[in-house]
C-alpha cells in the first residue's frame, strides 16, 4: 500500500500535468496571425475622414493642392521661435 505522502505526492504531479495540457489547449486556441486583414485595412483608410489643413501632407496626397508643408513648417517653426523667445 502506498503512503499518504507518496498519494499527495502523485496526484499534485498528475494535478499539475492536466493543468499544463489545459493551459496549452487554451494558448492554441488565442493566438493568431499577427497579420493585418488587407481588405479590412482598406476599408479602414477610406472611411477616415480627410486630413484638416494644419497637418503635414505628403506630395502623393490626391487632395494636396500644391500645399507645401516644408514652408509652412519653416514659416510657423520662425513663429514659434520668436514667440518663445525672452524679452528684451
């Protein structure tokens, strides 16, 4: 006959293991491709709304209409400066 502490002994492993296959089941069944779904991106960027104008703009912006945005990050970044500078 076994002892008591060789019983708790094998039934804590045994224990243990069904909780090891139970964890692994549950992990398979969360993970997924990390990859986005591109006709969900798609449908995604065209329901945004359009940029408001104070935002920079690439050149290949359909609605860009010759907005430059370098010179009118140069033109607000002399503002600004002059804005925090100290006074005289």
């Amino acid at each position: 006959m076994m002892s008591a502490e060789a019983f708790f002994s094998i039934s804590g492993m045994l224990i243990c293991l069904v909780g090891l296959v139970h964890v692994i089941i549950a992990y398979r069944g969360t993970t997924r491709s990390a990859e986005p779904d591109p006709e969900r991106v798609r449908r995604f960027v065209e329901s945004a709304p359009p940029l408001p104008n104070h935002l920079p703009r690439t050149p290949s912006d359909p609605d860009n209409e010759g907005h430059n945005p370098s010179k009118d990050e140069d033109k607000a970044g002399a503002d600004t400066a002059r804005a925090h500078e100290a006074p005289r």
